[in-house]
C-alpha cells in the first residue's frame, strides 16, 4: 500500500506547506538555525587556529629572551653563592661550647 499524499497527511500542519515556489519556510528555517550553530565551533576552531599559528612567531622571539633572562638570574644566584662561601664564617654556638 502506497504511502498518503502530504497533503492528507496526518503531520502535515498549514504551517509547513511548501509556499508558493514550493519552498517550505520551516524547513529553510530550522536549516538556517542549524548552519548558524555549526558556525559557533567552526568560529571557535578557527580562532584557536589563528591563535596558534600567531604566537608562533612570539615564542620564537620570546624563547631567546627567556634563557637569556634565565641564564643571568643563575648566574647571579652562583655569585651570590660563591661569595657567600668565600666570607669567614662565624663559629656556630655547639662549636664553642664546653664539652659537658
């Protein structure tokens, strides 16, 4: 048995009749409402995209910078160390004291 027109169908409402051209505005609706929030991750991902590819250029420029800093904090930390040793220190209080 063949299927009912869609006219006499039963889930077929005057709201989603095809118009005059025989485009249905419901159906064009809900695919627009649907390609807009495909547009929301597609943005999304192409943001994160851009992101990445642009701060490429700014770590290459950044990483030298970075060990340069790096490299004179540790340095500057090994000076303050060696001199620190190098300085007479003080007897410590259970050097000094009286064996008992």
């Amino acid at each position: 048995m063949a299927a009912p027109p869609p006219e006499s169908s039963p889930r077929s409402s005057p709201r989603s009749s095809p118009g005059p051209n025989g485009i249905d505005p419901v159906n064009v609706g809900c695919n627009v409402v649907f390609a807009l929030l495909l547009l929301i991750p597609a943005v999304g991902l192409v943001v994160a995209a851009v992101v990445a590819v642009a701060s490429v250029p700014l770590m290459v420029a950044l990483f030298p910078t970075a060990l340069t800093l790096g490299g004179i904090a540790v340095l500057v930390l090994y000076i303050r160390h060696r001199r620190e040793r190098r300085r007479p220190q003080p007897p410590r209080a259970d050097e000094t004291a009286p064996p008992t």
